[in-house]
C-alpha cells in the first residue's frame, strides 16, 4: 500500500464531502485505460495524418474526403473502446449527489456510455454526425460501415438532401460550441471543487477553467500518472484514473456513510 497516496485520497474525499456538489473536467488521459491510443505519440496516428491538414476545418470545407480517410482508420482503433474503472466512478459519484457534471475535452462519448447525465463536451461527440444542409442526424457507426463496404464512396451523402455529413467533433479552426463553453465556465466558476483528470492543462480553454475555479477560491483536485500540474493541485492524486478514482468514490462513500468528517 502507499501511504502517501492513501493519504491524499483520503484528504480528497474530504474535500468532496465538504465542497459537493462538485464540477469534473476530464480529457484524453481518462481513456487512454478504454483502449483509445494518445494519437499523438510516436506512431500514433497523427504522425500519419497530419491533423493540422485532416482535422482542418477550412480544409474539410473543400475536401471533407481527407477527414473521412482519417475517422474511418480512427474509428477502427476507437470502435471497441469501453468506459473503463474511472469512467464508472465519475457517474457513481454523479448518483451519491456529489458531482454536478463533467466537462471534457474528450469525444469518445465514454462519460455517457458510464452512466453520467451532464456531460459539457467541450470539442463535440464523434459517436454522432449531422448532414450540413439540412441538419438531419446520424450515427457515425453506421456511416463509416457505408465507406467501409463501398470503396468507391468517399464522403458519406445525406440521403435526403444530398449533403455533405460532419462528425460532431469540433475540427481546427471551428468555434466551440458556445453554450457547451459558456456552461462550462459557468460550472468550473460555481463550483467549491474542481476534480481533473488526464488533462494536461495546456490547451486553451482548459487552461482558464483551471483558473476560473481557483479565481474564485475553488480547491482543485488533480489525477494524473504524471505530476506536471501538481503546483495548480490542492490535492495531487498521483497514479492511474482507473485505479485510483474508484478508491476515491469508496473514502467518499464511507465519509457519507459516516456522516461526519475531521475539521477541514
Ligand atoms: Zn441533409
């Protein structure tokens, strides 16, 4: 067993029970445990698809087929994907009433497929896709089993209105989604507790929800195997998201069952 990290889950769940509910912004590190690779490490699959170029969005404008070449070997490496340990976590601790919703940079639609209710996701949801004319929606499964049965067809087409179909994931160069970004803020500014996990804070607006929460004397709790950020944390939880949020939820439960916490 380690002490020290015992001992700082302990010191979360405290924080929980007495900040809750509380806000969870999640990114890329919390799927990497569900079989969904860091597409930009060496080999990965953006040293064979420059996103800069596939994931443009002024590109896909002209020649949405770069996209669809991209998302159909991306989906290949993403379809059996599962949410893992601390995905069930995060929905367990939506069920005792301590968590309000999740904000995350992920598109993998992991969150809802655990369980969770409110998930803001801040760059869009792979797992669906819309028709630019007309705006009829469809899943994204089934449209890539048409550009995997049919070779000729480059770009899945809206049947009604002949349309060229996007995935539902914000690309470079595409605004946020406003009301998902102002909800966000808004939850990350509200909340007493910020709980993060694998993100590595670096990109825009991960940063400033970071910010906004301890702005306004919010403590933030941070779950990553590597301690980069451990200077923004109140609480570093060094270690796997799958193995430690689920020791997390069960100190919390026990301090509820309890019903009394150590001055804080
Ligand atoms: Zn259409």
């Amino acid at each position: 067993m380690n002490s020290e990290l015992d001992a700082a889950i302990t010191r979360a769940a405290e924080i929980i029970i007495s900040g809750n509910p509380i806000v969870a912004f999640t990114g890329a590190g919390i799927s990497v445990e569900s079989g969904i690779p860091d597409f930009r490490s060496p080999g990965g699959l953006w040293s064979k698809y420059e996103p800069s170029v596939y994931c443009n969005f002024q590109i896909f404008r002209k020649r949405p087929e770069l996209f669809w070449e991209m998302a159909t070997e991306m989906h290949a490496t993403m379809k059996n994907a599962r949410p893992n340990p601390a995905h069930f976590a995060m929905a367990e601790l939506e069920r005792l009433g301590l968590l309000s919703c999740i904000v995350t940079q992920n598109v993998d639609n992991l969150h809802q497929e655990a369980g969770s209710n409110l998930v803001y996701e801040l760059h869009g949801n792979a797992s669906k896709s819309t028709c630019i004319g007309c705006k009829q929606s469809f899943a994204t499964n089934d449209l890539i089993s048409e550009l995997e049965s049919n070779k000729d067809l480059k770009v899945p087409k809206c049947p009604t209105c002949h349309g060229v179909i996007k995935m539902n994931a914000v690309l470079f160069g595409e605004p946020l989604p406003r009301n998902v970004l102002e909800n966000a803020m808004r939850a990350a500014r509200e909340t007493k507790v910020l709980l993060v996990v694998g993100t590595s804070l670096v990109v825009s607006p991960a940063n400033s929800i970071v910010d906004l929460c301890k702005d306004n004397d919010g403590k933030v709790l941070i779950c990553d195997p590597n301690p980069s950020n451990e200077t923004l944390a109140d609480v570093m939880l060094c270690g796997a998201a799958g193995m430690i949020l689920p020791r997390l939820v069960n100190a919390c439960s026990m301090l509820l069952r309890r019903g009394s916490i150590a001055d804080l």
